[in-house]
C-alpha cells in the first residue's frame, strides 16, 4: 500500500519567502505504508501552456528510511540561494518554487508538491 503524505511549510513572518531565507516545515504522514526512503528538496520550477521544466534543485535530503506509519511526522530545512529569483507570473507562463516530497516505494513512487512564493529584495 502506497503512503499519502502532505506538506506543511511554516509561512514568514511579513508574508512571502526571500532570498536566503530558510524553508522550514514538517512533513506528515496521512496513511501509512511501503517505503524504502522518504526525502524533500525545494524545486524552481517553469512553466507554459506546452512546457514544464525543474531549472533547479536545492536541499534533496533524506528524511526517513523505511515503512512509514500514519500520524508520524518529519521536519526539515531548506535555504534559498541569496541569489535565487523570485517568483513571477504572467499570462503566457510562470517562475515559481516548490516543495518537493517523495517516497522512493516498489513501483510508482508517491510524491506530495507545496508551493511557496519567493519576493524579490
């Protein structure tokens, strides 16, 4: 059985994330089941109406190794670059950050995306 999992990221004080902050949040486990490795990175991501793109990866860690169990509960941290960019949109596409969790299971792994908007200074 394959785990459901959510992400929860505590908010900045004063609004939106900046460059250099620290992304700090839990990882909870909803329904327990098979896993061989729980990890989290943050993810910029790009996007259209025809493309999608990770343009790049920051903090992959492992949280956890092996089955994981309903109820159970895993923080981590993850820092900006001061000098990533921000987030941005308009009507033809957008720039915007992630958080990126998956369960490395037999088979299709699960996976559980939060995003998060980064200012710039």
């Amino acid at each position: 059985m394959s785990p459901a999992l959510t992400i929860d990221v505590d908010e900045p004080t004063g609004g939106d994330f900046k460059q250099g902050d620290w992304v700090r949040g839990r990882v909870r486990v909803v329904d327990g089941g098979d896993s061989r490795a729980l990890s989290v990175e943050l993810r910029f991501r790009e996007r259209t109406s025809d493309y999608s793109s990770t343009a790049a990866t920051y903090g992959d860690a492992q949280l956890h190794q092996g089955e994981l169990a309903a109820g159970a509960s895993f923080p981590f941290a993850i820092q900006l670059p001061s000098d990533c960019f921000p987030s941005f949109s308009t009507e033809h596409g957008e720039l915007y950050y992630e958080v990126h969790v998956r369960s490395d299971e037999r088979g299709s792994d699960t996976h559980a995306e939060r995003r998060i908007t980064v200012e710039a200074r």
